[in-house]
C-alpha cells in the first residue's frame, strides 16, 4: 500500500486524457451547473464515466445484494462482446472511466478479459470489482494481468472464515487470499503495473471489530490499496442486524428507535450528468442504485447511446431531480451529495 503504487496507478489514469475528453468533461460540468439553475435539462455532452454489466449471475448469496438473494425481476444474462464492443465504440472518444461491474461476478462472463482489453485498446481507464474466487491459477491469473485492466477491486469483509462467511455466504475466505496472491505474482512476473489491486472492506455489525485486522492484513499480502467503506443496508429502519454500532462507520443514524439515513437528498444530482449504467441486455439506467433496473430509458439493440442519453425519457428524469428527489425510489438510500465514511490507505 505504497506511495509508489498511488503515483503509477494515477500515471495510468493520466495516459487516458486527451483534448477531447477533457474538454467534453468540462461542457459536462457547465451543462449541470447550468441545470442546477433550472435552464433546460439537455446536455450535447456525454458521460465520462460509464459502468458496464458483465452479467447478473454471482456464485455468492450475499444477502444485501440482489445477485446473492437472487431477488431481481429483470432477466438473469451475460453480456454479449458485440453489445459491449457498440458501447465501447460509440463512447469511447468521450469516456474517462469504465467500470466494468454492476451487478453479479464479472468473471463469471467467458468474454471478461476480452471486453477489458477491448477498452484498454481505446486508452479508457477499466476497473472491475470481484468476490475474488476465480482467480484459480498462474494462467489465469497472467490473463487478468494482460488484459489491461487498470483497476481490480476484491471484497473481503472480514478476516476470519466465520466473519467474512457472515456476509459473504457461500465464499471461502482461503480461495479470496490465494486469488490476491496470485494476480500480484502474476504482476511481477510479468512486470506489470496494472491491474492496481484494491481490497475492499465493508463495514458491518459483526465486522467493525476487525479494521484493524484488516489493515494489518492488507499490508501482509502487499496490496497496492486497502478501501474500508460503509454498507448500504436496504431495510435500514430495522437493520440492527447489520448496522454499525459507530454512527462514524454508518451511513445510517439512529432516531427514536429507528435507523434513518443521514443523506438530505439535495434536489439534484451529478451522478445524472457524468456517468450512466448499462445491464447485460443492453438497457440504460440512471445509475448503480437502480439495481432492478426499474428506470430503464431505452435498450442499446434498438437505439444508439446519444439517442437514449438526450431523449425525453433521460430528459423528464433528470428534471424529476430538481422537483422532488425525496420521491423517487432509488434516491432513498443513496449516498451521493453526502458524506460517508470510506478510508482509503
């Protein structure tokens, strides 16, 4: 977890900038300060960043995840290449950023590393966030390494088998440290600096005990980066079960008995303006909290980006923000416009 790492990590962000994206980021942020004052909602420019869905299938039951409880109404699939490969080319002089995760095990999908490459040929900065258990071997590892991700994010919320089973119910906390191991071995046997290894834990009940732990842990294994962030809980008015009892490691707080989330909801949205979600099947959503994909603005096998980005339908939503965001269902429990806690080190 090494100055080092940080300096090499934002040296490759730093290799995706160009006179265009730049200057389609900037007409981006006028556009939405602009709406902020209530001129027109439309925007000529496109998001910077843009999270792609490898599939909805995972191989864990996590049970605040809609993956893990199995729980969506929309399809179950896997991303076609040629969906992702009319993505990536459309969006590509513009995008700053690919994630390449929204819901589901992205390495579950056969044609992974072949869709990250396709976007590391077009100079975008790719991460991608795994439960860790596929990296099996030395071959496998080396192909994650070479297909130039920049970023690979690995959950591990807990240090003990009991606390990381907790939460991630059916994965095995041995097969996630064998995983890390061996992508940054592969790293320097190949003598790569990407992809930039993040472990990510979530702070729960039953975990916040082990933070210490954890970094201690992180450094072990020399991890270029360890990311401790909160736990968004969907019934959070009777989550003791899993809410912290430290209001400082919770995006909650309790009042009168119940857990209330400490976002005051402005009524606008940045998230509205830079970036967009597309599922495996080619629709477009507002964003990662709409995990069922209930507003979904148009499908990219009947449309193109730029059709659905500034149609009514993106149009209407994005004015809903300044009316009312309190109503709308995915906004209730998101953590954009406020502060929570995420350590980074």
């Amino acid at each position: 977890m090494g100055l080092r790492a940080k300096i090499k990590d934002a040296f490759q962000f730093l290799k995706v900038l160009d006179y265009q994206r730049i200057s389609n980021a900037v007409g981006l942020y006028r556009s939405y300060q602009k709406a902020k004052k209530k001129v027109p909602t439309e925007t000529r420019f496109f998001p910077a960043a843009l999270n792609i869905e490898p599939t909805t299938s995972c191989n864990l039951r996590c049970p605040q995840c809609p993956s893990g409880l199995r729980a969506f109404t929309r399809p179950t699939g896997m991303l076609q290449y040629e969906l992702a490969e009319k993505v990536v080319s459309e969006l590509s002089p513009n995008l700053l950023f690919l994630t390449l995760y929204f819901q589901g095990e992205p390495y579950l999908n056969p044609d992974f590393n072949k869709i990250v490459r396709l976007a590391a040929n077009k100079r975008i900065y790719t991460i991608t966030s795994s439960n860790g258990h596929f990296f099996k071997n030395d071959e496998i590892a080396e192909q994650v390494v070479n297909s130039g991700l920049n970023r690979l994010i690995i959950s591990i919320d807990g240090v003990t088998q009991e606390s990381y089973g907790h939460y991630r119910i059916g994965g095995q906390l041995d097969k996630v440290l064998a995983g890390t191991k061996a992508i940054l071995e592969a790293k320097k046997r190949l003598r790569k600096s990407t992809p930039y290894v993040v472990w990510q834990f979530i702070v729960f009940k039953h975990n916040a005990h082990e933070l210490p732990a954890i970094k201690k842990l992180a450094k072990q294994y020399k991890v270029d980066g360890l990311q401790i962030k909160t736990a968004q809980v969907y019934d959070f008015e009777t989550g003791d079960d899993w809410i912290p009892d430290d209001e400082n490691l919770s995006r909650y707080k309790k009042i009168a008995g119940k857990f209330v989330f400490k976002n005051s909801l402005l009524n606008h949205c940045w998230k509205m303006w830079h970036s967009a979600v597309v599922t495996w099947d080619g629709g477009v959503v507002p964003c990662c909290f709409d995990k069922d994909g209930k507003h979904n603005f148009g499908n990219l096998n009947e449309n193109s980006f730029a059709e659905i980005w500034q149609g009514r339908k993106y149009m209407g939503f994005r004015q809903k923000l300044f009316i009312g965001r309190k109503e709308i269902d995915i906004c209730k429990n998101c953590s954009e416009g406020t502060k929570v806690f995420v350590s980074r080190s």
